[in-house]
C-alpha cells in the first residue's frame, strides 16, 4: 500500500513538472502578427466649412406709433397675414397740457382776429357794393378775410389733433395705428393699456407690431478668416435647420462682409445667403441654423482612409500587401480631403490591400 502511495505522488510530481515545462515552452512562443488590411474605395469627395447663425426675413418692418398715448385696442395677433392700410392698434390720446393750453389759446386768439375782419369785411362789401370804394380796396379786405379764416381754421385742426388725433378738415386720424406693408405678424409688443411713445426726430417711438414677407428668406451667419477667402458670391449652401431635423434647405450665398468681427477672441466675416423656399414650405423667423459650404469637390474618385497614409520628407506613402501579411511601401500623389477620406491620384489601383496603421 505504501508503494502505491508513493508511485501516486511521483506521478503528480511529475505531470506538474510536464504541464509547467509546457506552458512556459507555449508562452515563450512568439504568436504571428497579423496586421488588419483594407481596399481603397470609389467615392465622392467633398470638401466644406460650416457656417453658423440663423433664418431671418429679408425684409421687417417696425410700425410705430405718431401719438404718445395708451393702447387703447389692439385688432390683430401674431402669425397673422395683413395687407397693406390693415388698422393694427387704436391709441388714446392723452395730450399735453401745456400744448393744449397754447392750442386752445391759439384758437381763440384766431376767432377774435376771423369775427373782427367779417365785420369789417361785410361794412367794406357793402360800401363797395355802393361804388364807394374801389376794386382794389375791397380786395385788399377780402383777402384779409379769408387769412383770418384760414387761421380760425388751421387752429382748429391743431386743437383737434392735440386732443383726439384726428384732423377735422382733412378726416384725417393719427391715433389710428395701420399696417404699412403686406405681410406677416411676426409680433405686437403692446399690450392693451401700454403707454406707447410717438416717433419723432428725437425719438424712434414704441414699436406697434413687427411685420415681415415670409415668403423671402436670408439665412445671416458668420464664416471664419481662415475659410473666408476660400468662398465667392453664388455659392450654393446646404442649410441645417436645428428645428427641422429632417429636412435641408438650399440657399445661394450673395454676401460676404468686407470687414471683420471679433467674436471671442477669433477674426469671423458676416455672410448673408438668400433661402430656396417651396410653396409647400413654412420656416419661422429665428430658426438656428447650419450652413455648409462646399468649397471643393470630386466625383466618383479612388479614395483612401487618412489614417493608412505615411508621411515621411515632405511624401506620401501607403503599405500595400505584396504576399499575405507582407508589405511593401509605395509613394501616391493626394488630392482633395474631406478630413476622413482623401483623393488618391496615382501609385494604387482598386484592387490593392492596403495595410492600416
């Protein structure tokens, strides 16, 4: 029995021994690398920069207010398409004291100076009437008249306006806010009840409602000095709207600006591109938007991935296999990159495998 025990035990021994001479033997062992290989490609090219801003009408107009007032209504809301002479707003007049003291003062002033020359204008018809006093006396006379009239009457109007608003004589009503093009409401600021402050040559006035034609877009944004040169007017753009995910717009680039903004630090130039719009179509004023601009471009081209390229004394290489997992170096000319793909213009052909790094 102890024999058995001990041939056991030396037989363990002994395959312990085995199995670690042969792990160490295995590990020691240098395993083949294979390298992972790839076919050049036939694609398109494109190289673009990207232009950020946003979707604005080409034309908006504010419609101010020629009174200093309160709201008195408000007719109309936003998204609502007006025409042109559309009353927007109504304005309660609240005059000024001191002009509507001088105005009324003014008046009066006028029908004193108006009944004292009918007097005497009526006294001098009458003796003229009688061949009394000439032609030209009494015509001197009349024409007095009638400038007290048209004074009488001028003070009136004043006096209307300042009061109400409106010109008795002419009809007509500045309290009365209308709509100065066709278009869409893109906004009423005012509320019914607001104070509202005229425009004058001293002041621009409260804006009434922000009217603009939806159907003429510009997309307004900003390109970097580094990229600015590099585009023209007539330019095709592809636009990206944030709000519209699934849908790009185009639009024809018409203006770069000849001057420069700093924008956190870094040189960006203003462009403007108008927007391609269907009938079917419906985009917001304000809509963030993405413009990439195509710079170059290349056709169905033979194109390989940038990461597999060698550069070495100012050339290109590429590994191309000669036998399975062998290699050898080869010089190409580039083209056009897009940043991921780059043209390849000789020194490999489709059929090759190229080695990636």
């Amino acid at each position: 029995m102890k024999n058995v025990v001990v041939t056991i035990i030396v037989v363990i021994v002994i395959a312990v021994f085995v199995g670690t001479g042969y792990f160490l033997y295995q590990k020691s062992e240098e395993k083949p690398v294979v390298y992972e290989t790839e076919h050049p490609i036939v694609t398109n090219i494109v190289k673009k920069t990207v232009a950020t801003g946003s979707i604005k009408p080409r034309k908006e107009i504010a419609v101010k207010s020629q009174v200093s007032g309160v709201v008195e209504k408000v007719y109309v809301d936003p998204g609502q398409l007006v025409e042109e002479g559309q009353l927007l707003a109504k304005i309660r007049i609240i005059p000024n004291m001191v002009n509507l003291n001088n105005a009324e003062s003014q008046l009066n002033n006028a029908k004193i100076n108006y009944e004292n020359s009918k007097m005497e204008f009526e006294r001098q018809q009458k003796l003229f009437d009688q061949k009394v006093i000439s032609q030209v006396a009494y015509n001197n006379f009349l024409v007095d008249f009638k400038l007290r009239k048209e004074a009488m009457e001028a003070a009136e109007n004043n006096l209307q306006l300042i009061k109400v608003g409106a010109s008795k004589k002419a009809g007509q009503v500045t309290n009365e806010v209308k709509a100065t093009v066709r278009g869409m409401l893109l906004d009423v600021p005012v509320k019914e009840g607001s104070f509202v402050i005229e425009s004058n040559t001293f002041n621009e006035g409260t804006t009434i409602a922000s009217i603009a034609d939806m159907n003429t877009l510009i997309f307004e944004g900003k390109v970097d000095e580094s990229e600015v040169g590099k585009i023209k007017e007539g330019m095709e753009l592809l636009l990206t709207i944030g709000a519209i995910e699934t849908e790009k717009f185009k639009a024809i680039l018409e203006y770069i600006s000849p001057k420069g903004i700093d924008d956190q630090g870094s040189i960006k130039f203003e462009i403007r591109a108008a927007v391609k719009l269907s009938e079917k179509d419906f985009i917001r004023a304000g809509y963030s938007a993405n413009a990439d601009i195509v710079l170059n471009k290349r056709d169905s081209v033979l194109a390989v991935n940038e990461n597999v390229l060698i550069f070495e004394n100012d050339k290109t290489f590429i590994e191309v296999e000669k036998s399975p997992q062998e290699f050898e170096k080869r010089e190409i000319k580039t083209g056009l990159s897009d940043g991921i793909y780059i043209e390849v213009l000789s020194g490999l052909e489709k059929t090759n495998i190229i080695k990636k790094i």
